[in-house]
C-alpha cells in the first residue's frame, strides 16, 4: 500500500465512524409539531382534546442513531415526536388535583418514552411510559408541552387511544369532571428512501384520490 492509499483509507475511516455519530446525537422528531390541543370546558366540566389535523400521520422512522445518553433507549428503533400535548386556553386542575394521560388501548409493539419540549432536549428522560417495559399506563402531565417519543421495531400502522382527566396524585380521578379522549395515529417505515417507503408512499397518494 503506498502514502496515498493509506491517507485516502484513514480518511473513508474516519468520516464513517465520525459522521453519523457525531451529527446524530440527539434524536431528531421527524417532522413538524402535531399538537394535541387541550382544552377544559368549566360550564361542562369536561375536557376536550383536540388534534392538529393539518399535520398529515406522523412516520416512525429509523434515521439516525445510535443517540447519546439516555436517548439511546431509541437505537435501533424506528422512532418519532411529533406528537405534542398543548395546553389551551387559561385555566387550572381543580384544586388538590393534577392533569394525567391515560393509555387505554395501544397497537402492540408500540413503545413510548417521556420526552418533553423540543427546544429542552435536556428535559427528555427518555423512560418508559404508557406501558412500555411495565410501565404504568398513566402519567401526570404538568401542562408545559410535552412531545413524547413513540417507537416501534415493526414496520406498519399503530394507533393508541388516550384519556386526559383529572386526578390525585396518585392517579386517581377526581370525581365530577368528564374526561377528554383522543385516539393517535403513526406508520413504522424501515428506512427513508427504501422500496417500502416508496410503496406505502403510492398507497397513501391512492387512498387520498379516493377519499
Ligand atoms: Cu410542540
């Protein structure tokens, strides 16, 4: 091997190893802000949710990766953020009360992992909620958005439904209050580019002509 194969070999090297660690640290969410808009309707005492429809089925994907520190959870799984619980409006739990998500239903092999505001990437602590290793199905929010991580190694479609209600500190509802329920929707696709986005990708142009 002579001087210059070596270099130009270091060089191949250096930019694999370096390049996609370096630029991948943190996850990215995979596309714009889905929020889930929260509102509390006191003449009812119901809360009502509310998703942003304009922003089309959030894709789980796998670019990216491996992630530094408590992100890692995400490695090797196809993952996304869109999805942001929202406040709306001004108002306040009941007092002695706190607002919780509960899971209801989910597709199995969806996973999810706490997260928080995007711009506080510092704040994600990447646990398992809603399930996810044992997990407890409920998690109290404390009103400041919140985009949670969903994940799952599978390609295909997940939905998980959602209750949003009051409750103790422990979770349990307080009585007199309605809560609000809200069903989310993803597609698991492999890898950006791949033969299997193309063909979802025409699906999904078809079922919009025909809608
Ligand atoms: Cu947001």
């Amino acid at each position: 091997m002579n001087l210059r194969t070596a270099s130009s070999t270091l060089a191949l090297t250096l930019g694999a190893s370096l390049a996609p660690g370096a630029l991948a640290d943190m996850p990215q969410m995979g596309g714009p802000m889905k929020h889930i808009r929260v509102m509390f309707d006191e003449s009812s005492a119901a809360i009502h949710l509310h998703v942003d429809d304009s922003i089309s089925t959030p894709i789980l994907d796998n670019a990216g990766g491996p992630y530094a520190g408590n992100a890692g959870a995400l490695d090797g799984l196809m993952h996304n953020a869109q999805y942001g619980w929202m406040v709306e409006g001004f108002w306040a739990p009941p007092a002695g009360s706190n607002l919780w998500i509960e899971q209801t239903s989910a597709t199995p092999g969806l996973l999810a992992f706490q997260g928080g505001m995007m711009s506080m990437m510092g704040s994600h602590t990447f646990a398992p909620i809603f399930g996810t290793d044992g997990s407890d199905s409920t998690l109290m929010w404390n009103g400041l958005m919140l985009h949670n991580w969903y994940a799952a190694s599978a390609a295909g479609d997940y939905t998980a439904a959602y209750n949003v209600y009051f409750g103790d500190s422990s979770g349990v509802p307080t009585p007199g209050f309605t809560p609000g329920s809200v069903t989310l929707h993803w597609t698991a696709l492999p890898a950006p580019g791949s033969l299997a986005l193309l063909g979802l990708t025409a699906l999904g142009a078809r079922r919009r002509r025909t809608n």
